[in-house]
C-alpha cells in the first residue's frame, strides 16, 4: 500500500512538473527575434518598440528586453505593421490590453494629469517660498 501511494505521489509530482516545463520549452514568436524583410516597415516597428516598457524587466523597452513576454510584444508588433496597421494604432491597441504602464510617454487624460501637475505646482510652491525668503534678507 505504501509503494502504491509513493508510485501515484511521484506521478502527481511529475505531471505537475509538465506545465512550467512546457512553459520554456516553446519556441519564440516567428518575428520576435527577426527583422522584417521591409526596411521601413521594420524602421517603423523599432521605433514603436523602443517607445514600449517591456512588463516584465518595467525598465527596458521591449526592443532591449530578452523576457519572452517582451518577445511576443515585438512578434504582434511586427507583424501588426507588416499586416499595414499604422504604429499609433498597435501603440492604442496594446495600450487597451495592458493598461498606460506599458508606454513610456504616457498621454495625459481626466487619470494621469495629477501625475503631471503634482509636479510642477510643488515647484512653484517650493520657489515661492524661497523667493519670500530671501525677499525678507533683503
């Protein structure tokens, strides 16, 4: 009884095992690490991947990360602008399925302007102060 219930332990753990195995072992996205035959087509394509943040790495463009994640990004990019879609459009597309984060210039809309403005009022603020400061000196 106790070799039956190692026996199918063993099984369990070695099924389980398959999934993440299975996981590293696939094959790239075709257009992930090759170029486009069409050389504007492919400027076009590097030029919307160094503006997107890889979501794994967060601080490398998908165009400099080797995460495959980032792969893929590079594979539906590519193929998105051999296929004739304009970069915007991929940019909009991919902006919709990953949220803001992956654009390193974000845009500013009714969500993101505090971001943008917090900024800039701290700094008016900040020589305000510093302006009635030394006003006083004076």
């Amino acid at each position: 009884m106790r070799a039956l219930i190692a026996l199918w332990l063993a099984m369990v753990l070695a099924l389980a095992g398959q999934g993440v195995a299975a996981q590293d072992s696939m094959p790239p996205a075709p257009y992930a690490y090759r170029q486009l035959d069409n050389a504007d087509q492919e400027a076009k394509a590097k030029a919307l991947m160094e503006t997107l943040r890889c979501l794994k790495c967060q601080g490398q463009s998908i165009a400099d990360s080797d995460a495959p994640m980032a792969g893929d990004m590079r594979h539906q990019v590519r193929t998105r602008i051999a296929a004739g879609e304009e970069p915007e459009a991929i940019r909009a597309w991919l902006i919709e399925r990953y949220g803001d984060y992956v654009s390193f210039a974000p845009r500013v809309d009714s969500a993101t302007w505090p971001l943008f403005a917090v900024p800039l009022i701290l700094l008016i603020v900040a020589g305000l102060l510093l302006w009635r400061k030394l006003g006083k000196r004076a």
